[in-house]
C-alpha cells in the first residue's frame, strides 16, 4: 500500500433514526478530509446535526464511474475520504462499488465501518430462519424480470431477501406467489422508524392483504428458502 496515500473510508448512515450512527463513523466523518455522497443537500443536514463542517462532494449512479477516478487522484496526493449512501451502508444496493474497485487498483487502503442497514434487522425480526440467507439487492420493475429472479432461486435453501419500492411491492408479491406458491414471508417497512413494521404472513395471504392496504415507505421484502 502507498502510504502516502489518503484511505477511502466507507461509512453507514443511519437508515430512519439518527441514533443509529456509531461513535467511530462520527469520529471518522470529523477526521477526513471529504464526503463524498449521494445528495449533498440531504448529507448536509445529517452532517448540521452531528455539528460537522466538511467539504461535500457528489457520487451518485449518474456519475459513479467519472467521479471514481477524480476521487482516486485526490487519495493519491494525500486526500482521505469518506464515503455515505443517504442511509444504510454504501455498496449495498448504493453506490460505492466502483470507487472500491478503483481504491483497490491503486493500493489505496479500504477501510469498511460497520453499522446501520435495513437488511439484517428485517432478517432477524422477520420470523424467518435466519442461519442462511441470499440478499438479492432491488427486484426487476418488470413482471418478467422479477418472475426469471424468483425462478432462478426457487431451489435455494436460504431466506431470500429483497428491496422493493412501495408502488411496486404488490406485484412483488403477486409474482413471488406464482413461483414460490404459499411460502412463509415478511415485509419489513420503515425501518427504525415511528412507523416500523412488520407483516409476517403466508405469500397468499399477503397478497390478499395488499389489495386493501397501500404501503408506503422503504421495504425490505422476505420470503422463506425451500425447506
């Protein structure tokens, strides 16, 4: 490793209640040198709060792959950097990925935080065996799309995982009954918030409790792996 590079930091961000934000990604948010994040305006307000004053910069999917190759420049001559999703960790389901790969690449050191994420709370609250899981990140928006993905894990012996939008969620579920058939599940909703909730329900049974019931919010979506 160069050592008289920068590090590239990633940092969690609370998902819904604020005291959710570890002691040492505070520290490590103070001591670098530049955030990079997904909505400056929206960090700006997380940093206002922990009384932070630090240079933000923008690194988003519309221009991950260009600003990787800025930020690597600036670790090179010294800079450090902390990455943050606008909640959760970076890298899942968020972007970081390319940076990473970047870092890597030019023997930058990568130093990974633990904290806040909506997949493993949802897990372990679900109902569902927790031993042995498969994370499938956000589902196809297209019928097709998410009927070929629940196919290709039918045979697996895990609880699947996914992230759904709320305006999406019912044809989620109505897909997953036409593969997976009357399995165990769970939707997860508002992680870590006022609104918190869970519904553990057969998939047919929560589709049926979707035709009356819009749900709003961030939702993490769990089906039972084959017994």
């Amino acid at each position: 490793m160069d050592s008289t590079a920068g590090k590239l930091y990633l940092v969690p961000t609370p998902i819904g209640n604020m005291d959710d934000i570890s002691l040492r990604a505070i520290q490590v948010l103070k001591e670098v040198d530049m955030i990079a994040c997904e909505d400056t305006r929206h960090s700006g307000r997380l940093l206002k709060k922990l009384e932070i004053k630090k240079k933000l910069i923008s690194y988003h999917n519309f221009n991950e792959t260009k600003r990787a190759g800025t930020l690597v420049i600036e670790m090179k001559k010294g800079v450090s950097i902390a990455v943050i999703s606008d909640a959760g960790s970076p890298g899942i389901s968020d972007p970081a990925y390319r940076i990473v790969i970047k870092a890597i690449e030019n023997d930058i050191t990568v130093v990974p935080l633990p904290g806040a994420n909506s997949l493993v709370p949802a897990l372990t609250a679900s109902g569902l065996p927790p031993d042995s899981f498969f994370f499938g990140g956000f589902l196809p928006p297209k019928k097709s799309g998410r009927i070929k993905k629940f196919e290709s894990l039918m045979e697996l012996p895990a609880t699947l995982i996914f992230f759904e939008s709320p305006h999406r969620i019912e044809k989620a579920v109505t897909d997953a009954c036409q593969v997976f058939g009357n399995r165990p599940a769970c939707i997860a909703r508002e992680m870590t918030k006022i609104h918190e909730e869970f519904i553990r329900l057969p998939l047919k049974e929560l589709k049926e409790t979707l035709t009356t019931r819009k749900l709003k919010g961030e939702i993490v979506f769990l089906i039972s792996g084959k017994k």
